[in-house]
C-alpha cells in the first residue's frame, strides 16, 4: 500500500512571477530597470516597450555626437544583448498607444497587447515647437533624439557651409550650436532673451559666454523674437518681429520641452502639468502604475536633469522591489555645459534676492568669474566661468548646508585656499 506524501514534501506548482511592463526605453525608465536588477534579478517578468528603434542611449551626449567627437556606439547605455542577458523583452520602435487600466493590458502601435501586474510610465517630454509659420517646413528640426542627431550631420554634409540657424540660447541650443559649426556649417543663435542660458547664468557669466561663443564664429542674437520661418518645399530663413530676415538652410528648434502625459492622460491617471506622483514615485491614480523621469511632476516640480531622475529610479525600483522605506526628496542641482574648451558650472539660487549677499571674483584677462551667493552663513548658489574645479566643492558645501563664517573671507578663492588656511 502506498502512503501518502507528507505535505511538505508535495510537488508545488510554481508560481508565475509578476509582470512589470516599461513604458520608454529611455534613461529614466532603463536606470529604474537596473537599479530593480540590483535589488532582485528575479522578481519580475519584465517587458520594456520603446518608440525609438534602438537600444537605450545616454541622450545627454547627443552633444558629443552632434560635434564629431563621440560616435554613436560610445552613447550606447544598454545593448540588445544586455536586455536578453536580463531576460527582458524589448519592443523597440513599438510605442504603447494605450493603457487599460481595468484590464491591466497595455496596447502598441503595432496591436501587441501586454498584460500588467505593475506599470511603470517613463515617457519622458517631448521638445517644444514655436507656433509660427513655416514651423513644419522640411528643414526645421528639434534637438532631442538621435534621429535628429543624424538628420543635423545629413543636413551639414549636404550643404557644405550651410547656414544653419537655431532658436533658443539655453543649455540644448549652444550645444547644437557648438555641434553644427563644428561640422562646417555658418551658425547664428536667435534668443528671445537679453543673455544667454538665463537660467542657469547671471549677466556677467552670460556676457562672457557669448564673447567665447562669437569667438568660434557663431552669431549671437538677442532679444530677437521669431515670427515666421520663410520657405516653400524647404525652409530658407527666419523673419523677426521687428522686419529683419536672416536666410537658413536648416533651423534648429531648441526652445525647452513639454512633459509627454498624452498616453497618462487618456487612461485617466491625474496629470497637471506632468503626472503626479507621490514620494515614492506611485502615480495618485492608481497603486498599480509608478512613474519617473520628464514626464513626472512631484510637490509642483518637474525634472529635466540627470540627477534628481537618477534618484526618482532609486526609490521608484525600492519600492518596485517591496522594500519600501526610500522616499524621494528633491535637492538642488548643478548644470555644465558640455561645449569644448569652454568651462561653465552652475548650481542652486544664483539670483539670490534682499536677505542674500554675493562674493565675486573677476579676472577679465583670463575670462574667470565666479559669484558665491550667501544666505546666513551658507552657500545657496553659485555660478563659476572658466575656472570651474571648485564647483564640486561648492555643490558640496550648498547641499549639506555647511556653515562657511571660518573661512568667508578665501571661500572665493577655492577649496585649496581654503584648506590651506584651516
């Protein structure tokens, strides 16, 4: 007679891991991935759905490539191999147009549908296009993707010094600046504002910028407000508000970015300006559906810089990973500019206002400037131009929020004079 199996020794059927489908295959999304790999390898069956028809790519050296100096396998984060090493499934160049959320189904553009048991959105932004005439001529471009990247070197070898024009004097557009005149192409720069990358300089630094910028051969013009751009079957140049044309065989819009909820909104999650999320990343809609990165919106902010969306992946993967004891706390950050040969850092509340009070050093013979702004006692700002190896330091001193009364007066001065002293 047989006897009957202890129960602790019966044959268990093994238990489907649950899915977790990625929606962008972008930086924010793929560092989230990761980070949940580093937690545990094996909890999720996971599914990565992504518009562009490649791997993951490091977007902020798009400038590198755009210059000639990086090629586009140097920007590769995540080959093909790493996602089936990881076991992950890859749609590439396969958007989701829909999200159902009763059904926990996922749907892209080619109809494959995707069941869910976690949805995690990093659908990043899309780049702002002026509403002016003209804006959809062939010709006139944004700088956001790789596929622009190569439209803009296209553009530069077929027109051997072509004139090319790009709207918007921030981060985004001198760096495509930079980009297109290093390709030979005859570059001017139209901002609307009266110095350049506003929000990242004071006047000072800007004025010095531009300087270093004209120097290269790119044409710098301010307060010049686009109107229409000028063409037919392609664009041929820019006219302002104030009558004056400017003949372009390619523009270049890089005017900032738009959060892209369209995909959030349609299946009902709560967006404003991105999608709200909580402190650990959950959206306010739904517990099944995290998000991160540009299209996400957290006690009023949005994110367009690399390090706080390093930390949205962070606490977004711990709590992925049922350890649920990170919160995300927004902090200041730090911006340069990545230009060759021209040295710029730039961090928290350099405008600074009545209760603040500035330490400056200038040397206009070696194009240095540095502005400390001070808030009892403490850093909350800073810009440096040209001599930049202290704004590690000085990001380091603002966001522990170091009293700095021992050594005020060589603070400017750097780190060295500083220790030296001390």
């Amino acid at each position: 007679m047989t006897m009957p199996l202890p129960e602790h020794v019966l044959p268990q059927t093994a238990r489907p891991r649950p899915r977790l489908v990625v929606i962008g295959n972008g930086m924010a999304g793929m560092r989230t991935v990761e980070e949940l790999l580093r937690l545990d390898g094996s909890l999720y069956d996971i599914t990565v759905f992504g518009a562009e028809p490649h791997g993951n790519y490091n977007r902020i050296l798009l400038s590198p490539v755009l210059a000639g100096e990086k090629t586009v396998d140097d920007i590769i984060i995540n080959s093909r191999e790493w996602y089936a090493t990881h076991g992950i499934t890859l749609h590439s160049g396969d958007p989701v147009v829909a999200i159902d959320r009763h059904r926990c189904r996922v749907r892209s553009a080619s109809g494959r549908e995707v069941a869910y048991d976690r949805l995690l959105l990093a659908t990043g932004s899309r780049p702002f296009v002026i509403p002016v005439p003209g804006a959809q001529l062939p010709g006139v471009i944004a700088f956001r993707d790789l596929h622009d990247v190569q439209t803009m070197l296209a553009a530069a070898r077929a027109r051997d010094h072509g004139r090319a024009v790009v709207i918007g004097g921030g981060l985004l557009g001198l760096e495509a600046a930079n980009g297109l005149k290093r390709q030979g192409m005859d570059v001017t720069v139209v901002h609307v504002m009266d110095s350049l990358m506003e929000r990242q300089l004071d006047k000072p630094a800007a004025a010095l910028l531009r300087q270093a910028l004209e120097r290269r051969g790119i044409r710098i013009l301010l307060e010049a407000q686009t109107e229409a751009i000028l063409g037919e079957d392609h664009v041929t140049g820019l006219q302002f508000a104030n009558g004056e044309r400017i003949a372009a065989d390619l523009v270049v819009m890089a005017v900032g970015v738009r959060p892209n909820v369209e995909l959030a909104k349609t299946a009902g999650l709560h967006c404003e300006r991105a999608i709200v999320v909580d402190d650990t990343l959950q959206s306010l809609s739904d517990p099944r559906i995290y998000a991160v990165g540009e299209c996400v919106q957290h006690r009023k902010a949005t994110f367009g810089l690399v390090a706080p969306i390093w930390e949205q992946a962070r606490v977004c993967a711990t709590h992925l990973a049922g350890h649920g004891h990170r919160r995300y706390v927004q902090a200041a950050t730090s911006t340069r500019l990545k230009v060759t040969g021209i040295d710029l850092f730039s961090a928290g509340d350099f405008v600074g206002g009545p209760d603040t009070e500035d330490l400056v050093f200038r040397d206009p013979r070696r194009g240095t400037y540095k502005r400390l702004v001070l808030r009892g006692n403490r850093i909350v700002g800073a810009v440096l131009y040209g001599d930049v190896g202290d704004g590690s330091w000085y990001f380091e001193l603002m966001q522990q929020g170091t009293d700095i009364s021992a050594i005020r007066n060589r603070l400017v001065f750097g780190r060295a004079f500083c220790e030296a002293a001390t």
